[in-house]
C-alpha cells in the first residue's frame, strides 16, 4: 500500500443518478438583509470564484495532519506528501485526457499558467488573441508581437478571423493562439476545436484558457487537439491558490526556468571564477521553483474526481436546465438587456450578464445582496474590451450610487453579471428572478450610497 493511500476521502463520491446540487461549503450560510431579518445566502458569482466543494474539503481535512515537506525529505510525512503530490499530477493528467509527452505544471491560478507559457515562447513568436478575452489571456503576451483580432459575432466568424491572421503572417517563425473556452462575461462556448484545427493547419499552436469551461464541461486536450490548457481550481470548486499549465513540453523545456530557486534545479556548483553553473529539470519541477503548494494541488485533484465520478452529463443536463429557466425569467422583463456576442442559441454554460434600462448596475447589485441575500458581480468582468463592445460604451468612470447609469435607449457603463455552477440550488435561481423583476417593479427598498466606489446600504439614518 502507498503512502497516499493512508490519506482517503471521508466524503462519499456523489450519486451520479442524483439530479441534485453537488454539497458545498458555505450552502447553509445565512445573511442579514438591510430591511431586517436574515436568509440563506444565495452565491451567484461562481464565475469570479466557486465555493469549494464539502468532498474537496473533506479530502483536504483528511490530509492535514499528514502534512509534510516535498521532495526534500526521508521521514514517512514528507514521503507521503510527495506521493500525494505526484499523484495529484497524474489524476489532473487523467482530467484532461493528456497526451504521451504531455507536462502538467502546478501553478498559482490561470493567470499565473499564462503568464509561464508567455515567459516560455521562443524567440519572435507572434501571438493571436481575441480582444474579447479575460485580462489574463489577454495582457501575458506583452513580450511577444501580438496581434489582437477583433470581437466575432459567431463561431464561424471567429474561425474564420483567426484563419485570416494566421494566413497574413510570416510563413515561417513560431505563433500561438490564445482563445478562451467560454466566455467569463457571456457563458458562451468557443468553437476551440475549429480554431486548433485553424491554428495547426497554419503552423500555429494553441493554448485554450479553460477557466470557466472547465468546471462545467469535460476538457480533453487530445480530443480538442489543443496544445496547452490553462485553470484554477478556485473556479473548479476548491480552494484559492494553485492553477495548472498542462499540454507540450517542449517550449517549456527549452526555457528557463519561470522562476530561479530550489526545486527547479537538479544540480549546481560553484565555478572557479567564482560564478554558479546550474542544471535545471526538465521535468514539471523545471517551473515548480520553491515549496509546493501540496494541499492546493491535492484539492484540484479532489474536484477533478469529484465532477468525474458525479458525471459531467449529469452536470451539463442539470445546468441547462438553470440556464433555461433564468433566461426565460429574465425575458419577462422588458427593462432587461441580457448582453450576448454570438445569438440566444450558442451553447453556454452557467454564466450571463445582462444592463438594466434606468438602473445604476452597481445599485442593483448592491440591492439583491442587502435586500434578497443574492451576491452577483457588477462592472467590467476583467475584460474590458468585451464587455464594452457588448455595451457600446466608451472607458469612463461610473455615476454615483442611485443616479441612473442609463435611461432607456441609451448605453450603460458597466453590467450585471449572474453565475452558477454544480452547487447551485433552483431556489437560489427562483429568488434571483424574482428579485430582479420586484427590483425593476417596485424599486429598492432602501437608500444607497457611494462608499470608496462602491454602492452600499445608506445606514446613516
């Protein structure tokens, strides 16, 4: 028996027959409302961080007191800890379906995974990337010539853009496309398996950011012929602090080392002139200088077995039936604009943003939380480009609290966004419907002001 085996799963694995929510930390939390009285907290911001997962935190509980160095050590603790971070390694491996050849690096979160790979490029690599993506697959590449294509209306367009770049560039020289999985503004899916077939037929490679896909689609690297795939298990139901890079090794291998530091370096010595020779890993460990983060990757390879063994269809079926549901309550209300690039029919996953005619966004967001116990996101989503070109506005400062961002007809500066994911209650779906029609009926219900930017409850009085 390995050491890792010592440390199992106190949780049962979820009942793949079981049309219900998957347990949640946090699902039993209560709230105070404004106008008095308390209710169960309804977290509808899953796309900015989802609330881990009761078996993640179980397996992680399980695992505490075993807590050892890494890679460093001879007692039974330290070899047990490096067992189960290895072991992590293969189980997110499995996760994406990784190729023979295939490397999964252990990060900090997406952004950190891209910016890794936009510290590996080789030489002069040219990198396409749609404006329409998140910062973090939009900002990595500043070393590198970037070409940022422009926001398509439809899948076929956006394949049909990227194969217009790519056949302009250079004919030789490296390149990489970087596409989002689905949209953290619209929940829509990307055409990722076109637009790999695109990039390769072009002498490209991809990387897919998946932050969002992943935690409510399977993501197979083989399947979708991509090159790397970048997430955060903050958004795949477990704790903050650790991402992964997973695809080709190669580019990764040729590089430096992301950081300089012990785990990183297989051997080194002192030279005669007084200098340092150094010989890195060219395994994983290459980029993996310092410490690991053990429990942060032990609990992304909890979710992963937690949303395998409930059952990606099971999820997806479950889900769209949410999504179904909040849009068409969102129909019911005229004064609502919910903000889509493609059309009403793309495949989505749980995330929509949506204006209100008359309504500051930061008002209303600050009015389902302190009056209906409902936490959404307002504002730019940490995509800027997207959510203004979805908006038609201008970049500009927000009113003040309480003055109407935008009357009827005219633009709005920033949007409302709502998301949901395998944790998620119908009635916490039901109450934010309802709240959003009571709000555009009926008004707030207190007063409200600006505070450090922010629209909050007026509590003066």
């Amino acid at each position: 028996m390995s050491a890792a085996t010592t440390v199992t799963a106190t949780a049962a694995a979820a009942d793949a027959a079981a049309c219900t929510p998957l347990e949640v930390l946090g699902r039993d939390v209560s709230v105070p409302l404004v106008t008095g009285g308390e209710v169960t907290y309804a977290a509808l911001d899953y796309a900015a961080s989802a609330p881990a997962l009761q078996r993640v935190w179980d397996d992680v509980a399980a695992y505490a007191p075993y807590y050892g160095s890494v890679h460093r050590g001879a007692g039974y603790l330290s070899q047990l800890s490096t067992d189960l971070f290895e072991n992590s390694r293969r189980t997110v491996e499995e996760f994406l379906g990784c190729r023979a050849g295939d490397q999964v690096v252990f990060t900090r979160s997406t952004t950190d995974s891209l910016n890794l790979l936009a510290a590996a490029l080789p030489a002069d690599c040219q990198v396409f990337v749609f404006e329409t993506e998140h910062h973090a697959s939009l900002l990595p590449w500043r070393d590198a010539r970037v070409t940022y294509l422009n926001a398509p209306r439809t899948p076929d367009e956006a394949v049909a853009t990227l194969e217009r770049a790519l056949a302009q560039r250079e004919p030789h020289g490296p390149a990489l496309v970087c596409v989002t999985g689905a949209s953290n503004v619209t929940g829509e899916i990307w055409p990722v398996r076109e637009l790999a077939a695109a990039a390769h037929a072009h002498g490209a490679r991809i990387v897919l950011d998946a932050a969002q896909l992943a935690p409510h689609h399977p993501v197979d690297i083989a399947d979708l012929d991509v090159d790397w795939v970048a997430f955060s298990g903050h958004k795949l139901y477990a704790p903050f602090g650790a991402g992964v890079l997973a695809g080709r090794s190669d580019w990764l291998q040729e590089a430096e080392p992301y950081l300089a530091g012990g785990g990183a370096s297989r051997a080194v010595s002192r030279r005669e002139d007084g200098g340092v020779d150094v010989e890195w890993h060219t395994t994983a460990a290459r980029h993996e200088a310092g410490s690991p983060n053990v429990i942060g990757a032990y609990s992304i390879a909890s979710a992963c077995k937690a949303l395998t063994e409930a059952g990606f269809d099971r999820l997806v079926a479950r889900e769209q039936e949410l999504i179904a549901k909040l849009r068409a309550g969102l129909a019911e209300v005229s004064e609502v604009r919910v903000l889509s690039l493609f059309s009403d029919d793309a495949a989505r996953v749980g995330v929509l943003s949506f204006v209100v005619d008359g309504w500051n966004s930061s008002h209303f967001a600050a009015a389902l939380s302190a009056e209906y116990g409902i936490g959404v996101r307002d504002g730019l989503f940490c995509a800027h480009p997207l959510v203004r070109t979805l908006l038609g506005s201008d970049p500009q400062e927000q009113g003040e609290c309480g003055a109407p961002e935008a009357a009827p007809g005219q633009k709005s500066l920033n949007a409302i966004r709502v998301s949901f994911g395998a944790g998620t209650p119908d009635e916490h779906v039901d109450r934010f419907v309802r709240a959003v029609g009571e709000l555009v009926r009926d008004g707030a219900r207190w007063n409200y002001r600006t505070e450090d930017g922010r629209c909050v409850p007026d509590t003066s009085a």
